[in-house]
C-alpha cells in the first residue's frame, strides 16, 4: 500500500502533518488486518521542499548540496516518525525500514537494495513501513527516491497480489479533476488502455492528464507487466483504503494487465 | 564516537531525553568538526523500557513480543530523531542510519552488515549516526543490539583510528565510582591491564567493577586488538567530548593495545 504525500500532509505548508489522516488511515488498517502488507509513503511537505530548495534529486553538485540532503532525509524521518506513532498506537506491529540505510540508486534507478532484514521482519508478522528518501547514488553521488519506484521494486521484487495507490483525488481521470471538475474518472482499465491514455497524454496541451497521476503509473508498469493488480482509491475519504484492503468493491480505478 | 544512553537521556524516567545535553553535545561535535566521523548513540530510557518489558533481547519466543519489537525499535527511532534534529540545526551533515534496515545479528552477534550505502555517504562527507536498535536475528528471530557492539564493528570494519566512548563518569574505575566515591580512576591502561582487571573483576565480589564498564570494554576488545586507540570521557560533563574530538588531552581513560 503506498499512502500519497498529498494524504498525510498539507502540502501548501512545510512539515505540515495531517494528524487526522493518519490517524484515521492507521485505524482503516488496523481494522482491514491484512497479512503481508508493506506500507510506502510519500513526502509531502516533509520533503518535498527541502529536496527543491536544494536541488537534491541532482546529485551533489556543490558542497552546499550536503546539507540539502541530510535535511530532506531527516524530514521524511520526521514524518515517518509521526506515521509509526500512529500505527503502533492502533497496536500495527509496524517497523520502519530507511531506505537511504539499505537502497542505493544508480541514475535515479534503484541498483541495490539489501532485502534480508525487510523480509525476515515480514516473516515474522511485521509491517514494514518504507516512504520516499533521500539516497546515495552511485552516479550522481545522491538523490531522491520516490515511494512510486519503490513500491513499484517491491511489488514486484515480492511478486506482490495487489497494489493499493491511495492518492488525494477519486481515481485515474481523463483530465485532472482539480482544475477541470467535469473530467471523467476510469472505473477500471487494462495495461493497453494505459497506453493509449500516455499516447494520447502526450498529443494533448488541453488537459493536464491526471494531475501529474500518469507519471506515477508509468513508475509502476513493470508491477502490472507481472500481472499485480493496481487499485488507486481516494485516501482522503473515509473507508476507501478500508475497502481496497478488504479486498471490496470500492470507488476508485483498478488496472490490470488484461 | 559513542555516546552513552544515560548521557542523552534521563534513565530514571521512561522516554525522557536530556534535551541540553544532547544540544550541547551536537554544539561540542560542531566546533570540533572532525572529518570521517560516525556517531553511535544508546537507548537510555527510550529503548531499555519497552525492550525489558517485553524480553526483545531473546527474540521471538511468542506473539505477544511482536509488538514489544515494534515499540523497541520505535522508541529508538524517536530518540534518533531528537539527536538528529540538533546535530542538523548545528549544521552538522547527519544521516541517520537505521541499523534494523540493514543489519542482521545470529544469536545476538552482527552476522551481515550491508555497508555500502552508508559508506558513500561517508565517503560524500556526511556523518553517519547510527544506535542501538532491535533487530532481526537468524536464530532467535529478533534481538537487541547494543551501540556498543555496532561501534567495535564499525571501528573494526572501517579500520577507524580512535574510538570515543561518551559515558556518565570520569572514566574507567577500579570501582564504580556511583557505589563507591573513593574508587580509583585509571587514566591510562593497556590491552593486558584490562586483562588483568577482568581477572580481578571475575574474582571480587566486593567491588561491582566500573558499574558495567568493562562489559563494554570486552565488546570494545576487537577494535583495541587491532590498535585502535579508546577514549573513554564524560561526555555529561561540559568540554570534554570537544577535547576528545580534537585530540587533546582530556580527564578519562585513554586504552591502548601496548
């Protein structure tokens, strides 16, 4: 399950939480109880802007680059820190895994991952909780690392069943729901539907396809070439991460390789 | 360079930090501004607790542990964030990293260590900060595992040149100096002068040697035997990290192999 920055933070201001959210989404999941779930956040206000300000996803381009990233790491420790205070108050045997601790990228691309402590605590009954990072890079010295590519790495490193995106908006639109309200929202599409939709994303000036949405589903189609079904439900509104986990019927987009 | 739970936080008082000490700690690092330097911090009343109550140092004997885990390696991440947190507004280049994301003990000793990301970060300038954590363990399922043993291997592994153990006394003693205010403080001893003590201790239950000190001398022995030089200071007491840090001479114990 990846939880979208946009859910967990006010994005319009810095090291914003939203408590509430979190609050109510580690809740959804306490109830759902599902086994073998791995939790990916994103940065939000936590790390979005300090990774801008300093051109973190660059590399280490000057020296004034460095402290740049040790920010933009400790604030999505922050964040994340304040995710698992939530979990383990609703009694979610959830352990944090620091990407920047055992991933390294190469051009952006995650290369190595040390996976054994992630699975074992997985066998064992844990929920793993992984978000967006700061991390070194074996080519641009470092760089940012979105929770989209590493939800997409685990999925499919794990042969995960399911992908649940929970972003701020209803699903997948044609156009991007908050600046054009009448855009049509897909129920359900396939891998090639997907394709036509970048075809036609890259054709199109008039409509802003998703809001940035076909970005993030591009960073997941290798998950959906294996055949892992991906559900984007809105997180913001309560129930729909409840109903995804379960495993029903819920508003919202589901792909599927056919 | 590690710094003792009991220094950074108030161990009488679950999940207490000493906010001061651990500002006045990151102020003394600043200014010493040492290059190559990692920092190793304990647990204090933020990870002792919780990793008591629930035995996590024996793994996982039943279900009910899960969760004790869970709080464990929570509690540590929460303390971590406090000591980055100051370190980052000194303007030090911190990275924490996790030691339960990449580290894997057998039996309560460190079996795998996947070093890479942490190394280049090293390498890039940065100070790595790493702590004791609960961990998972190939026999016992978890574990706990202590700053102590996390700074010999990474001495031992990174052929460091100085070890600084930051504790709440002088330095070693003959006796502890908390049960006994007349005990005699070493201020030099060599690899066969701990030898000798531990003999002493195994044979005197009159005297509670260094109150637990040489426990951590006999986790520290690996690194001594390769002739890395320990400075052990009290890092409670305002200057004398600095001065550790820069070499210069310093009331505590300084061990070497000859």
């Amino acid at each position: 399950m990846k939880i979208g920055g946009s859910v967990i933070t006010d994005k319009t201001t810095e090291l914003t939480p939203r408590t509430q959210d979190i609050d109510r989404l580690a809740d959804e999941t306490q109830r759902a109880n599902v086994k073998d779930l791995i939790i990916v956040h994103g940065g939000g206000s936590f790390g979005h802007p300090a990774a801008q300000r300093s051109a973190v996803k660059e590399g280490l381009k000057d020296q004034n680059r460095i402290m740049g990233f040790a920010e933009t790491h400790h604030f999505m420790t922050v964040l994340n820190g304040l995710v698992m205070d939530s979990l383990i108050t609703h009694e979610i045997p959830a352990v944090s895994i620091t990407p920047s601790s055992c991933m390294v990228t190469e051009d952006g691309r995650i290369k190595d991952f040390e996976q054994t402590p992630m699975k074992m605590l997985l066998n064992m009954g844990f929920t793993p909780v992984l978000f967006g990072d700061a991390v070194p890079d074996v080519k641009l010295g470092f760089t940012v690392l979105s929770g989209d590519q590493i939800t997409s790495t685990l999925a499919t490193k794990l042969d995960a069943e399911h992908i649940i995106v929970g972003v701020d908006v209803d699903g997948l639109f044609e156009c991007d729901p908050k600046t054009r309200p009448t855009a049509k929202m897909f129920s359900h599409l396939s891998m090639s539907d997907l394709g036509d939709l970048h075809a036609f994303a890259g054709r199109s000036t008039a409509c802003d396809v998703t809001g940035g949405m076909l970005g993030k589903m591009k960073e997941l189609l290798p998950a959906l070439e294996r055949g892992i079904r991906i559900t984007i439900v809105n997180a913001a509104k309560p129930g729909r991460i409840y109903n995804a986990l379960k495993g029903e019927s819920v508003e919202g987009t589901v792909i599927e390789k056919e």
